[in-house]
C-alpha cells in the first residue's frame, strides 16, 4: 500500500457497486481499502485508519450503524469521516446513522459525479490539474463510455462477479490477515 496516498475504505456488500467504487477511488488518485462485510471492515479498521469511510448500511453480518458507533466512541477513530451509502430512502436508520456521527447520506443508485464531490469534499482531491480545476471528466470516461452505464450496471444487479476488479493490476483491496502467534 503506498503511504503517501490517502486512503478510502469502502464498506459494500454488492459486488457490482464495490467493483465500480473501487475502480473510481483508484481513478481518483486515491488507495481503495475494500470490505464486503462488516468484520472485514473492523479489520481493516485494527490495523490502519483510512481518510475516509464509505459504507452501506445494510451488510451481511455486522449493521453499518453498529460499525459507525464504535468508530465515533474510539478516540483514534472517531475523526474520520463516514459517509454512508444505502438503498434506504430516508428513515429511521439514515436519521440514526446521522445521529451516531454519520458526515452525510448518498442514497443508492449511487451517482459518480456525487462520488468524486464527496471525495473532494473530505480528501482535498489530489485530481486537481495546474490551474486548480478538477479533472472530473478524466476520471468518468475511462470506466464508461455512456454516461448511465455505472446505473444500469448498479440496477441490474446481476451476479457478474468481480467484472471490473483487477483492471488497474493486482487487487491490493483485501483486509490484512491476522498474525498468528
């Protein structure tokens, strides 16, 4: 993992939306720290603390509301910006998500261009050319061509597999291993 990157933990049980935000964090100069479940998050969590969180709600495992509460009661945590994702319109849980300390709701399907705001937004973008302005318009034209295609992709929801993963060589997304001993 290159240390002088910030670092994006993405928290996301569907493997289509993972796969494309992976892909797009790495488009956008940034490290993409990939969880598919909520104990590979804590992982993830035992042994770095990334810049940025973003994590669905409704994992497999662990909720994502019980994941941001401990986050926000850990004093090594608790400053790093949680941005949630779900398919919840809102409600209870996004009201309560943002009561535990959540930094803001992006309501699936999630849009790309709101993607790249957030990580301006929290990460300073380092996709910034000489004259200060952001070259957005690079980091969507490599992964799609038609602009609606990441929404097609995300509705359909099909059991593609990791589609997109590897594209930019290896996958240095998974979650460390625990040392034995």
């Amino acid at each position: 993992m290159d240390s002088n990157r910030k670092t994006v933990l993405i928290v996301e049980d569907n493997a289509s939306l993972r796969d494309i935000l992976v892909q797009f964090v790495k488009r956008a100069g940034y490290q993409p720290l990939l969880a598919e479940t909520g104990a590979a998050a804590l992982a993830w969590l035992s042994a770095t603390c990334p810049d940025l969180i973003l994590i669905d709600l409704g994992l497999p495992d662990i909720s994502g509301e019980s994941i941001i509460e401990s986050l926000k009661a850990n004093p090594r945590t608790r400053e790093i910006p949680i941005v949630v994702q779900t398919a919840f319109g809102r409600n209870e849980r996004t009201d309560y998500a943002l009561d535990l300390g959540a930094n803001e709701i992006l309501h699936k399907p999630i849009n790309l261009r709101t993607v790249d705001t957030v990580l301006q937004k929290y990460l300073s973008a380092p996709s910034q050319n000489q004259s200060g302005h952001s070259s957005s318009r690079r980091l969507f034209r490599p992964l799609f061509k038609h602009p609606t295609i990441y929404l097609l992709l995300i509705t359909c929801n099909r059991a593609w597999g990791s589609g997109l993963a590897g594209l930019d060589g290896p996958d240095t997304t998974k979650p460390p291993l625990k040392q034995q001993g």
